[in-house]
C-alpha cells in the first residue's frame, strides 16, 4: 500500500472528504502493532516449551506459569489505560509500553527462572501500557461518523495476523532448533523495531495521543505525574511478579482467597473509573452498549479459541494429515486463520467502505450478530466432521479447513469492528479503560474456552452442538436487540 493511496484528502473548505483512502498514520500504527504482535507471540510459543525442556518446570507448574502470564496480558491494559487517559497520554503510553517489553525480552536472555520472570513482569506490564492505547489512537485518525473508520481497524486488524504469523517460524523455530535465548532476542528485536518505527513516523500522528491538559495551555507531563506513573508501574510490577511466582507455591485455599481478592478489587476499580469518567445520559447510554456487546463477545470467543484446544486435538488425532509420504504438522493448522485474515481484512475495508456509500453498511450490533451467525455455521460443520470421525475414521482435512476460514470471516465482523466501536461509543475521558474492559471480555471468552468442555460432561451435553446452538441463539438475540441498541448509541454508527 502506498503512501499516496493512504492519504486522507481534503476540500478547499478544510472540511475532510471521505475517500476510500486512510489516514498516513494507520501505517505507523500499523506496522508498530505488527511488531508488537510479532514480539507477543514469540513470548508465548516459546514460553511453555522454554520452561518445560530448559527450566525442567513439570507440565502442571509451567501450565500455571504459562496461564498466569497470558491472564495478567489480558488484564493489564485496564490500568495501561487509566494512566494512560489520566497522565500519558496514548502516544507517550504506547513508548513506554514498548520500551518495557523490548526489555523484557532481553532480560530473559539472563537464561535463569529469576530473569525470566522479571522478564515476563516488564512485558506483562509494557503490553498493558502499549495494546489498549495504540488501538486508542487508531480511532482517533478518523471521525465517529467517518465510514473508512471500520475499515481502517479491519486493516490494523491485519497487522496483528501477520505479527501473529510470523514470529512462531522465526522467533519459534530459533528458539526451539537453535537455541532458547535466539528465540528471545529475536522478538526483543521485533519490538525494537516497532518501537523506532513507531518514534520515527510519530509526525504523520499529527497531534493526536498528546498527554491530556491539565491546566489550561498545558500540555507537558508535571513532575508529579511522572511519579505517579512510576509509583504505579513499580506497583503494577510487584504484583504481576507476585501473582507469577509467588501464588503457585501457596496452599490452595490462600491461592482461592487472593485470586478473589484481586479479581474483586479490580473489578471495583473498574466501577469506579467508569463512574468517574462517564457522565450525562448520552454517555451513559453508549457504556450500556459497551457492556452489552461484550457479553456477546465472551460468546463468540469461547468458540473462537477451541482453535487452540479442541480443534488441535481434533486436527492431530481424527484428521488425515498425509500427503503422499509427508505429514501435515498439526500445528499447521493454526495458521489457516492469520492467512486467511491477511488475505480477507483487505476485501472486508472495502466493503464497508462500499456499503456506506450506498447506505447499506450494517450498525454495529447487526455486524455482531452476523458473525456469530457465521460462529454457528462454522460448529454446525465441525459437529458433522466429529460425526464422521466418531468411529475412528481419519476424515479430510478440509473440513477444519473449512470451519477455521468461515470463523475467520465471522471474526472479521466482529473483533476489528468492536475495536472501532469502542473509540466510537467510549467517554472521552476513559476511552483506554473502555479499550481494556473490551479486552478483558476476550480473557473471559479464554477461560470459557478452555473449561467449557469439562462443564458440559458433567451435564452430559456434547461440546460442538451446545457452541453451535450457542452462537445461533446469541446472534438471534443480538438482532432482535440491534433496534434498541441502535437508538442508546445515540447516533454512532
């Protein structure tokens, strides 16, 4: 894409036009989150196989290690963003959150169990300062009545696959067939370079992600802030290293009590921020929204991700995976998905870019609704395909073929657009703690994911039937409450 197509043009009346050009600063933005992307992703294909073969961690420890640490990601961006929307500012969070994890990675290059946890701390906590804000900044390229908005987080959206994609054969195959710590330095260098990218394309931001004024005139941070933000960060740190290490070695009982302490006072700091950063009955309307359509992303992503569950089990031991005298890698299989992002995320910007200009682009809630139908397409296939391998027989591969490519599609109407969404739809104060209680729904979808199918045997209901009657009762709900839903947006669309 170049540099001329992405131009936003304007009228000699310095109001902007709306072509189906973006913004100069969706490609910073874009390749930056790639990198990051890149560096996360080689944290975490290497992370569970570094502990057990290096470490010598058994199974169940680096389960917990591993799940501790992909639960703090998720978690972390809602205090990212507070400081963020309170000091940082968006542009000023997103460095220092990359800083942070390009050090992190490099720590671990220390090769000890203490390194690697301090590692993970800078990382855990850079990703909290850097995922919420960057998508932040994102939104605030475009207007909310601007129809190249959906399409401009559809093409960032991108980015994020090919990050995804890349760096389990570059950081991974390093990691794991040359040595641990290449594995490492590999994605520290990914993020560096997303770091410099994103310092040296910060002019095509214009203005935009600047610390908030705290007098008026003032736009610097005060000395004061930068220790708020450094009392903060070191306590964030703490407590991502203490929930790491620490936790696991308690007895069960003291693990239950602080992991409901902690949840409920995050939930609690949560409430209050909202309550502090919402006001009138327009914002208050469009929270509402928020929350609601959260609920059905939690529902769309415990299907979702049985990608790296299920369908891999699925995938290694019912599916025919030969080709003459070779055999497909089960883990293969999880790329259908980035490529298929990489090559439909295109198509779907230029659709509703199309459909705006013919007043027929979808609200937001319908574009939901269809890709949890979509959702419910996809497991109706892959509860034949279990069908038909119930007996033992191998069955072709292009039936996971098939159901990983239409999830695809129903997650290209669903994730980009709930990014746009919440930069629409958030107060302006707290639009970064919007951004990280949108993420948190993608951690509960996580853990609904992966304990799911213990649930349902214990009521005898069979895992792929009860997802797909699941996501077809949910878009059916979803647009029956799109009408409702659509007034309380108060005119966003």
């Amino acid at each position: 894409m170049t540099e001329e197509v992405i131009l936003e043009e304007h009228k000699d009346d310095g109001m902007p036009e709306y072509t189906s050009g973006h913004p100069k600063g969706l490609m910073t933005l874009f390749f930056s989150e790639m990198w990051e992307r890149f560096c996360y992703y080689g944290m975490r294909v290497l992370l569970t196989l570094y502990l057990v073969k290096s470490l010598m961690k058994g199974d169940a420890d680096a389960a917990l290690i591993y799940g501790a640490y992909t639960g703090l990601v998720y978690a972390a961006p809602i205090l990212g963003g507070k400081l963020a929307d309170k000091f940082l500012g968006y542009r000023y969070a997103v460095m220092l959150g990359a800083i942070l994890m390009a050090i992190g990675e490099f720590i671990i290059l220390g090769g000890t169990e203490h390194m690697l946890m301090i590692g993970m701390g800078a990382l855990i906590v850079g990703n909290g300062y850097f995922k919420a804000n960057i998508s932040t900044i994102v939104g605030d390229l475009y207007d909310n009545d601007d129809p190249r908005k959906d399409g401009g987080f559809t093409i960032f959206y991108m980015g994020i696959n090919i990050g995804a994609f890349l760096s389990p054969f570059v950081a991974g195959t390093l990691g794991e067939k040359v040595g641990w710590p290449y594995g490492f330095l590999a994605a520290g260098i990914g993020m560096l370079i997303g770091t410099i990218w994103f310092y040296a394309r910060r002019s095509t931001l214009n203005d935009l992600g600047m610390p908030p004024n705290k007098k008026e005139g003032q736009t610097e941070l005060l000395r004061k802030d930068w220790m708020d933000i450094l009392f903060y960060t070191i306590i964030n740190f703490v407590l991502v290293l203490f929930v790491i290490k620490g936790i696991g070695s308690m007895p069960e009982l003291v693990q239950s009590i602080i992991t409901w302490v902690i949840g409920l006072g995050g939930l609690l700091f949560l409430i209050l921020s909202i309550f502090k950063g919402t006001e009138g009955k327009t914002e208050w309307s469009r929270v509402f929204v928020i929350l609601v359509l959260a609920v059905f992303n939690i529902v769309f992503w415990a299907g979702f991700e049985q990608a790296g569950g299920t369908f891999n089990l699925f995938a290694a031991e019912n599916t025919d995976r030969m080709i003459g005298s070779w055999e497909i890698p089960t883990t293969w299989f999880q790329n259908i998905n980035p490529i298929a992002i990489v090559l439909f995320a295109p198509l779907f910007s230029m659709l509703w870019i199309k459909l705006s200009a013919m007043k027929k682009n979808p609200r937001t809630p319908v574009k939901f609704a269809i890709g949890l139908l979509l959702g419910a397409l996809a497991f109706y296939i892959m509860t034949q395909a279990s069908n038909l391998a119930s007996d033992g027989t191998l069955i072709s591969p292009l039936w996971l073929v098939a159901v990983y490519v239409i999830l695809t599609l129903g997650e290209l109407m669903l994730s980009p657009i709930g990014l746009s969404m919440i930069t629409k739809l958030s107060p302006s104060k707290i639009t970064s703690i919007m951004m990280g209680v949108w993420m948190a729904s993608f951690a509960l979808g996580n853990y609904l994911a992966a304990t799911l199918e213990s649930i349902l045997e214990t009521y005898h209901f069979e895992l792929y039937p009860f997802i797909t009657f699941l996501m077809l009762g949910s878009a059916v709900a979803l647009l029956l409450l799109s009408p409702v839903l659509n007034k309380l947006m108060k005119g966003i669309h």
